[in-house]
C-alpha cells in the first residue's frame, strides 16, 4: 500500500468533497455574516429608544410629538428580528444539507477505496478500524462541516463586528470590555495542547472496542464452543471501561479549563457596570449607549465560552480526519500498469511459472523460492506439500493479489503484472477452503460473478458442484436465504456452493484450494465427475491433501519449505518413492499394490525405451 505525498490539508479535503454544493456553502457562510451583523441592529434601536424617548433631555417633546418615530424603531426592531431568524433557519439548513451531501460522497468514496485496496491493506487494517472509519470518523466530519466551520465564522465575526461597534462608540470602554481577551485564548491553547493527543487516543480506543465486538459477533460459535462467554464479556467490560475512563478524562480535561473561561466572560459584565457606571457619570457616554454596551455584551462573552466547545469539537475532527484521509490518499501497491497489456476476451489458460520468488513484505524469510512449471490448457495440475510451505501463496500469485519478488507469473505467455486487474480476474475461478457466503438467496451466491445467470444455468452449475441434491432439500430451495457467512450450512454444503459460485463465470483458469476438504469421499467422487464434464476450456490447478483428488491430474508438483522437489503424475511419483510415495502409502496402506505398480511403471518404462531404441 502505498501513501500519496500530494494531498491537500484538512480543510481542503473538505473543500474537495463539498463538489455540486461549494455555492450553496459559500452563500451559507455569507448567511452567517448577515446573521451576525444584523444582531447589532436591535441593540442599536434600544439605545435610540432610550436616548430619544427615555432619558435624553428632550425625550418627553419626542414622545409626544415623533411617536410616530418611536413605532418605526420598534416595528424596525421587530421586522429585523423576523428577518434574521429567516436567515438563521436557511443558514443551518444549508449547512446541514452540505454536510450530509459531503457525508454521502466521503462515505461512498471512502468504501469505493477500501474496496479496491490490496491483500497487504487488509493485513494491516482491521475490521473494526475500517467500520470506525466509515462511521463515528465520518459523522465528526459532518460535524465539521454542519457546525463547527458555521461556529468558527459565527463566533469571530460577531466578536469582530460587536468590538468594532464598541470602538466607534467609545474605544476605551471597548479595550476595557476586551482586556480579557488575551487570558481566554491563552488558556484555550493550554487546553488544545492538552486535549489534541486525548482525542487521538480516544479515537484508538474507539476502533479497538469496534474490533473486538465485530471479532466476537463473527465468530460466536468459537465463543460458544469452548464456553468463553464469561471471558469474553470480561474482555469486553475491561476494553469498555478504558474507553470510558479515555473518554471521561477527556471531557474532564474541558471542565477544567472551562471555569477559568466562564470566569473570564463573566467578568465582562462587571467591567461593563463599574467603568460604563463611571463613563455615564462623567458624561462620555450616554444612558443609550450604555443600554447598546449591555445589550451587545453577550457577543462578547458567549464568543470566547464557545471558544473551548469549538476547539473540543475541531480536535476531535482532526484525529479523525487524519485517519479517514489516510485511506483516502491511500494507492494500493498491487494496481493496473500505466500501459496495460489488452487481453480481451476469454484467456487460452495456460498457467506458467518462470524461476518465481516470493517473500511477504513484513516477512523474514522467502516463502517461495525459484518455482517454474506450466499448465498447459485444459490440463488439471494437483499441488501437495505440508502446512506452510507456500500452497497458497502460490496460486495468490495467479490472480495477482501478490506480486512474486522475482521471476514471473505468465497467463497465455503474458505477465500478469502486464495486465488490466480487471480483464485478468474476469478470468479466474476462486474457490477457497475458507468459504464467505453472503446474507443473501443460494441462487444469488451461486450468480455472485454473474447478476445475468438463469436459474436453470445455476442448477447446472449447482449440479456440477455437487450441490443440487441438498439445496433441493432446502425449505425455500434454490430461493433459501443463507445466514451471514454462510450460518446453518455443514462446512461441505458451503464449499460445494462456493466451487459452484467459481465455476459459473466458467473461468479460463479455475484456482481449487482445498475445497473438497470438508466434504465426504462420495461426494468429492462426484465433484471430480462434474469437473472432467465441464462444457467450457479450464485450466484447473487444484491444491489438495487426498490422493483420491490428485490421482488423476496430469501433472502433481510437490512443494517443501517453498521449492518444488518433485513433479509428474500419479504413477511416476509413486515410481520415486519420495514425499507422494509415503502419502500415497499413509493414506491407502497398500503397501504391496504400490511396489506392483512402481514395477508395472518401470517395466512400461523399460518397453517404452526398447521401442525408441
């Protein structure tokens, strides 16, 4: 997995995801400086009030001769009221509208990304992180967007306006009023510098508890089998009480520094009656204009109580931006060349190997080490060997979820690496031993590749699978839904609907591993039937442990410790008397009939030298 160096900051990313709605964003920002600015009005018309029909010296001449002038002021005040509520209510509900189209696009293109990420992704990620991402990360970015941006803007121009509004009126009562500034934001960057890593830790601990809730709902029957119920809620409730303690400290980590800020904003109060009380005395100011200082004192107050809320909240956004964008930003090391090899159509479906190397990216030492061999089309190769020596790693490399570290993997006499992802699995069969069948019909995991299957072709393939005769069982048949992964089937039943899942795309190459593991010696008989019977050109290269899947391949390749030591087919590996020999033997017993068909082998052997001769 590789990291894009050339990604816009955090605030830019939003900016990219707001595509279609950046005008009705921008008009929403300019709403709130209409908003805010049109709070001056009423405290403006209260102390016009006061001084022209209240306190001013010739306020009893106005209030009988111009009341008509103090029904405008008030019906002013009203209308402007009205107003800004209108505008108040569009403003919130374009941001809200922003956010969630964000939300929707992030959300889409984020699982667009995880989708298309490499095998080495999913070894790095858990599950549970990913489903943290696409939610709780996701909805602190919404709330960026619907809340905190809107606040930002909101709380700084109401403070700007209302502070430029005091100094026209009086700027020493103003400076006085915003003495305190300084002390607010000094101690709300002593908070963020503290409550920054709390919110990286807490989103950790978040995933964390995601993933071991998800690890256990999946795999309850484990739980169940070894009775591990009481641990595992023992587990849960330790995991559980971290994140809260995580959490607690966090929230208390703002009630701490908030009575310092709320002491500071009330104080603002104060200052206004001890030296606006002073000021009217001495004249330099108005009853009105104190009325204005005291109905305005709040946008300066309430702006820096907001200040740690709005703070809090962007901290919380920015752990999880960082974690949201890096998958966003994210390109997988496994992807489609800059010029890729066109292979249209249906692959020949020869499988060659060329001195072929591997080694994981996070491993010591190389789990495969020079492998050549070749499948010729239509041919069915049998790869055996012990646990761990690189069976599967092996046909990984086919469809390319793995890059070999050296040599070649070559489909039709073209590296795979050459080729479109897309054109090169279009191409393959996939059966695995481990089996996920999803919440859904028999019918539509069997069509899984293919929406455009009929239902007598999915009986076909039901058939040839082996699988027919007890879906047919099924209440609903064909029509059954399965439980998630596959619940209330045997393991054999999930198998024989995954083969048959791998063969209805009628693959060119049909990769088998172990697939016929968990199933009985009748039925593998009968899955081996359909496989010789298939209607379509298929290379099939089959990884499996019984002699009686491999006894009939054309061609068995023995693996160890990551290198082939032997290869041929049943009778000559047998002849050898090597790793197969003793399988063959462990597996059968039959000792005597093995040494008479190693000689039947050499004599044939030998007839056919003679002949050549």
């Amino acid at each position: 997995m590789r990291k894009d160096d050339k990604r816009p900051g955090k605030i830019g990313f939003l900016w990219e995801n707001m595509s279609g709605l950046r005008i009705v964003f921008i008009i929403s920002l300019f709403g709130t400086l209409v908003y805010n600015t049109l709070q001056l009005t009423v405290p403006y018309f209260s102390g016009q009030i006061t001084d022209l029909f209240l306190s001013g010296p010739n306020a009893a001449d106005n209030l009988a001769n111009h009341r008509d002038l103090l029904w405008k002021l008030i019906a002013g005040m009203i209308l402007i009221t009205v107003f800004r509520v209108i505008v108040v209510y569009l403003d919130c509900m374009g941001f809200e509208h922003v956010s969630q189209h964000a939300l929707y696009r992030i959300r889409n293109t984020l699982f667009e990304k995880i989708e298309h990420q490499d095998m080495t992704f999913y070894a790095t990620y858990r599950t549970g992180d990913l489903m943290t991402r696409l939610t709780g990360d996701l909805n602190a970015v919404r709330h960026m967007i619907a809340w905190v941006l809107r606040m930002i803007l909101q709380c700084s121009s109401l403070f700007l306006a209302t502070f430029i509004y005091f100094f026209m009126m009086d700027w020493l009562l103003a400076v006085s009023i915003v003495a305190l500034s300084p002390v607010i934001f000094m101690i709300v960057y002593r908070f963020r510098l503290k409550v920054k890593p709390m919110h990286v830790s807490l989103r950790e601990k978040f995933a964390n508890m995601n993933t071991v809730a998800q690890e256990n709902i999946s795999g309850n029957r484990v739980v169940r089998a070894f009775a591990r119920e009481d641990y595992e809620i023992d587990k849960f409730d330790d995991i559980n009480k971290d994140y809260m303690e995580t959490a607690r400290a966090t929230d208390m980590t703002w009630v701490k520094y908030f009575p310092a800020i709320e002491a500071c904003a009330c104080l603002l109060p104060v200052i206004l009656l001890v030296v606006g009380g002073l000021f009217i005395i001495s004249g330099r100011i108005t009853t009105g204009e104190y009325v204005s200082f005291s109905g305005l004192i709040w946008a300066i107050s309430n702006p820096m109580r907001q200040l740690g809320s709005i703070l809090n909240e962007f901290q919380r956004f920015s752990a999880a931006a960082d974690k949201i964008m890096e998958i966003w930003y994210a390109e997988p090391g496994i992807r489609d060349p800059e010029v890729p090899v066109d292979h249209p159509g249906r692959f020949q479906g020869k499988v060659e190997f060329r001195d072929v190397s591997f080694q994981y990216s996070d491993g010591t030492y190389p789990v495969l080490k020079h492998i050549s061999f070749t499948a010729e089309p239509g041919q069915t190769v049998a790869i055996m060997g012990e646990t761990g020596c690189g069976k599967t790693s092996l046909i990984n490399l086919i469809p390319r979820f793995f890059d070999p570290t050296e040599g070649q993997v070559l489909i039709d006499g073209i590296d795979v690496s050459t080729m479109q992802l897309q054109q090169l699995r279009k191409n393959i069969g996939l059966a695995t031993q481990d089996v996920l069948l999803y919440s859904d019909t028999v019918e539509d995991n069997i069509a899984y590749g293919d929406l455009n299957l009929t239902e007598p072709q999915v009986e076909k393939y039901a058939r040839l699978s082996a699988a027919a005769r007890f879906i047919s069982h099924l209440p609903e048949g064909y029509a059954t839904i399965i439980g998630e992964r596959g619940t209330g089937l045997s393991g054999g039943q999930k198998q024989r609907i995954s083969l048959a899942r791998a063969l209805a795309i009628e693959p060119s190459v049909l990769i088998l591993d172990d697939t016929t593991s968990a199933v009985d010696l009748e039925t593998e008989k009968m899955i081996q039937q359909g496989l010789r019977e298939l209607d379509f050109n298929c290379t099939k290269l089959i990884i499996a442990q019984r002699i009686s899947t491999t006894r009939t391949a054309d061609k068995i390749i023995i693996l160890q410790n990551g290198e082939i030591t032997e290869s041929g087919t049943h009778e000559e590996l047998i002849a050898k008397k090597g790793y197969y020999y003793e399988l063959v033997k462990l597996q059968t017993g039959l000792d005597r009939e093995l040494e008479e068909l190693i000689r039947r082998t050499a004599d044939r052997a030998a007839a056919n030298g003679k002949e050549a001769n």
